[in-house]
C-alpha cells in the first residue's frame, strides 16, 4: 500500500480521515450483508468448512474475536436490517451490536433505532445494565456435598526427563524466592 497520509496538509489529513472512517463504517455494512447471506446459505460447507466461524478463521483469514464480531452482528442485521444502515451510517459499532442482539425484539429493536446507544461500550453495557438487571445473587442455591481433600502429590527424585531434582534448599532462598543460579540447574 502506498501511504498518502504523510504527505498530507493536517487540514487535508483531517478531512481524509472522516472520509476514511465514514467508508470504514459503509465496507463493514457491506461485509455484514454479504456475511448474513454467506451464513444463510451455508456456503461455508462446500468450501470444506463446518461452520461460519470456522469459515471466517480459515479461509477469511480473521481472528477469533473478528471472526465472532462480524457473524454475530451480520445475524443480528438480517434479522433487524435497520442495523445494516447504523452501521453504514456511523450510529452502530460491531462492539455494541454484539451486545445489544441478544436484547433485541422487534420493539427494542425499534428503540435502538429512534435513539441511538453511545458509541462507548461502557455506556452500552450500561444501557443494557439499566434495562435487562440481572438479580445480584443466585436465585436457587443448592448444598453441595463436603468435597474431601485432593491427596497430595508424591514427591519424586526425578523429573520428567530423567534428571535429578535439586533439593528444596538449593531451589528456594531463605526468603522463599527462587534463586537464579539454582533456577539455571534446575532448568539444564
């Protein structure tokens, strides 16, 4: 990619920017779209993968958080196409579509739309703490049995590999720290 940025006017760099950005929010409307479809028609499974996720990891090439990210939003949006344009339009984010689908109804799905949440996803999250409380404590509590002691584990003269241990007192220093030459030993 050839950089344009450098050269720009900080006047120019602002506005190309913006122009950036507003494109950034249309392309990731567009991946969306196309996603949700992808997804409907499980056109994952002839190109050898079992699923969307693993489709978007493997052949996409995206992380597991994007990968999740997007699926999430874009079955969000082809249940509530009216996210499709807050995203192109700057008034959703992939952050808080993934938090407020699994809220959505067709009448919270309106409200969303007359007010749009926050940009930041504390106040998402906030919003949706307000809305959807979830009781502070377990509602059924249940006795578990007394669980007993795991045995402790045999100490042996060797590790994994063959070579002797070195003796507690060569491992720990007096203020239980471990001491760097006899990490080294340990280690060789």
């Amino acid at each position: 990619m050839k950089r344009i940025a450098p050269s720009l006017t900080d006047q120019a760099l602002d506005r190309s920017l913006k122009t950036a950005i507003t494109n950034e929010d249309t392309t990731t409307a567009v991946v969306l779209d196309h996603m949700a479809e992808y997804d409907a028609r499980k056109l994952y499974r002839p190109a050898g993968y079992s699923s969307m996720f693993t489709y978007c990891v493997g052949q996409l090439h995206r992380s597991e958080v994007a990968a999740y990210k997007r699926i999430r939003a874009a079955r969000a949006a082809r249940r509530f196409p009216a996210i499709f344009d807050a995203i192109a339009e700057g008034r959703l984010h992939l952050s808080a579509v993934v938090l407020l689908a699994p809220h959505l109804t067709e009448g919270t799905a309106r409200s969303c739309w007359r007010r749009p949440p926050t940009r930041r996803t504390k106040q998402v999250e906030q919003l949706l703490a307000d809305r959807f409380p979830r009781p502070d404590m377990p509602t059924h509590v249940l006795p578990v049995g007394q669980a007993s002691p795991a045995p402790a584990p045999e100490l042996t003269s060797e590790v994994s590999w063959g070579e002797p241990t070195p003796p507690p007192s060569e491992v720990l220093g007096t203020d239980l720290e471990v001491s760097s030459g006899a990490a080294c030993r340990a280690a060789s």
